[in-house]
C-alpha cells in the first residue's frame, strides 16, 4: 500500500499581480511557508510559467523544478482547465468562454479552437519535459445546453455531441499517452461529462482510451447530489488527481439543485472553504487509501464567504491531518501464534 502526497495547492485562484501572488517563486514560498508540500500550476498564467517553452525546453523545465523545489514545494502537475475548455464551445457560450482565449483568437470560434488544441499539444510536451505522469483539465462541452430533457431532445443529440468530443481530444490523448502522462478531467457541471455516466460516455466514445483518466474533486457531486464515496468505488482505476475542495447543498422551499439563478452567496449548493461544508472527507481518504491512491492531494479553494488567504492558511492543516499513513503491519499482529499448511489442516479437520 502507498501513502498519498500532499497537502498541495492549485495556484489558478491566488496568482495576481502583487507580491507574493506575482511570480513563481514567491507564490512557492509562500505556498511552502503555510506547509503545503506540492503546487499545481496553471499554464496560462503567464506570471508563473510559460507554456510554449515548457514545450520546447527541458531547460526550462529543470529551472521551474528547480525555482520551485528551492522554495520548498514540488510541482504536483500542470493544469490547463482554461484551454481544455476550449476545446469544445456550445456557441451559446461564444463570447463568455472567448477570454479564456488569448486576444488573437478572440471572436473567431474556429481559431480559438485549433489554439485550445495546439495548447493542449504544447501541455502534453510539457508534462512529459517535467516528468509528469498526470495532468489535469476540463473536457469542453457541445451538448451541456441539452442536459433537461425539455425540449424533447431530437434522437441520436447526444450521441453525436459525444462522438464529436471524442473525435477532438483523441488526437490530444494519444499526444499524452507518447508522453507517458494521463488527463484528468474535472468531472464538473457545464462539461459534458459532469457525473459517472457522462464519463462513461466519453470513455465509449473514445475507445476506452487508457489516458482518459479523472481528476477527482467532491465539491461537484454534493451539488448534484451524487453519491462521491462509491464514485471511487466505481472508478478509482481512473482516478489520478485529487482536488481537495469543500461544498454544501441546503435545499429549501425555494430553491434546489438549480438554486434559482441566484449568485453564489445564496444558492443552495456553494462551494465552502475546507472543513465549512458537508464533504466527509475522512471517508474519501480512507476510500482513496484502500484503492492505493498514491498521487497528490490538492487544494482548490473556493468559497463563497471566506477569504482566500485564510482558506489557504487552513487548508495545508486540514490535508494534512487527513492524509492516512498506510501500512502493512496489521492491528492484531501482537497475538499471531504463528502457523503452517499442515497446522492450518489441522484446525479443519482436514489434515
């Protein structure tokens, strides 16, 4: 058995344009000075690593490990939530998904596309220049617009949005399996695959592609009010990142899983800070350790009250104090007497 790593932290929501948000190596020490072990970093965030040279320099990759591993911190994996995105828009979505393109791009739904596919090509490189055997994002969505069944949805919809999906990202997924390293989909709501089943459906579609893997993240699934403890039952063989993120659900009279369209603060599902919220995480960890998961646990911090300073402070303590330290020894060793085969017929009367 493996002890998972950790605590880590995903830097896309504290990277900003003053000191120690600003840099890669002040965000690390910063990150390393509130006891996290591990960064994730987002490569579209320019202040804190560049992508296109990643892809094409190892040098470069040794000085960010080394940037970073000085600080105190290793770098757990790279994230590319933002162009994955990207790599299958709904038009509905045209223009409030363009800023996640670069300025170039912008306006022009085909152009924006190939460059969310040569990102990704670039993203593959990378991991495998730094050593990476996972990588985490998003899948992109064309049938989201779709997901209630009203209007009728025409027969064979979502069958050819999923064939369509597949056919974009498995060129993406071959460029990563020649590098060695698996994508983790952020299994979440306004992706096309936001539960076991849609995962499912994409794997199909796919082909059962062995680096069609699952970044795990909780918070999602009590949104949806989805069972997140047998998710790992059903799907640990795929599962290769882990975001450690907090959520609640509290339905009312007036509002449920669609909260409405009510802004984060008053929906009944939100996101909380670690240890605010309803995730039972000394239940994942535990399930996540029978499994063998030995990857990275991740902080994602999101929350709809709390700062992201102290969510960040109290988040490195809370992995902490929940990561299992496994072993082989077991709890009743003490009183083993000790046997054999011909002992062991013995005792059933079969000797």
């Amino acid at each position: 058995m493996k002890t998972m790593k950790g605590p880590g932290i995903f830097l896309a929501q504290f990277g900003g344009d003053e000191a120690p948000f600003n840099s890669l190596k002040s965000i690390a020490q910063w990150a390393a000075g509130l006891g996290y072990k591990g960064v994730q970093i987002p490569t579209w965030d320019a202040r804190l690593f560049d992508l296109a040279r990643a892809a094409e320099s190892k040098d470069y990759c040794d000085e960010v490990t080394g940037i970073c591993r000085e600080a105190g911190v290793e770098i757990t994996d790279l994230s590319t939530h933002l162009q994955g995105q990207l790599v299958a828009v709904h038009p509905a979505y045209d223009e409030v998904f363009d800023g996640f393109a670069a300025p170039e791009v912008r306006g022009n739904p085909k152009a924006r596309q190939e460059w969310a596919v040569d990102q990704m090509m670039k993203a593959a490189k990378a991991s495998k220049n730094m050593g990476f055997a996972s990588h985490v994002s998003f899948p992109g969505s064309l049938a989201f617009p779709y997901l209630y069944p009203w209007p009728q949805r025409p027969a064979g919809l979502i069958d050819t949005a999923f064939t369509e999906l597949a056919k974009r990202w498995k060129p993406i997924l071959d460029a990563f399996d020649e590098a060695g390293c698996s994508v983790g989909y952020e299994i979440h709501p306004g992706e096309d695959v936001f539960d076991g089943i849609t995962f499912e459906m994409f794997l199909e579609a796919l082909g059962g592609h062995p680096r069609c893997c699952i970044n795990y993240d909780p918070s999602h699934f009590v949104l949806q009010q989805l069972d997140y403890v047998e998710f790992i039952d059903i799907y640990h063989e795929r599962i290769v990142a882990f975001h450690v993120k907090d959520a609640e659900f509290n339905p009312t009279g007036r509002q449920g899983v669609y909260s409405g369209y009510q802004p984060w603060l008053k929906r009944a599902g939100r996101f909380r800070s670690l240890g605010d919220g309803q995730v039972d995480f000394a239940a994942i960890f535990s399930k996540l350790a029978e499994y063998d998961y030995a990857s990275w646990a991740v902080l994602e911090w999101e929350c709809a009250i709390k700062s992201a300073e102290q969510g960040a402070a109290e988040g490195a303590p809370f992995i902490a104090g929940h990561i299992i330290e496994v072993t082989e020894k077991a709890f009743d060793d003490f009183a083993s007497g000790g046997t054999d085969e011909a002992a062991n017929r013995r005792m059933l009367g079969i000797g």
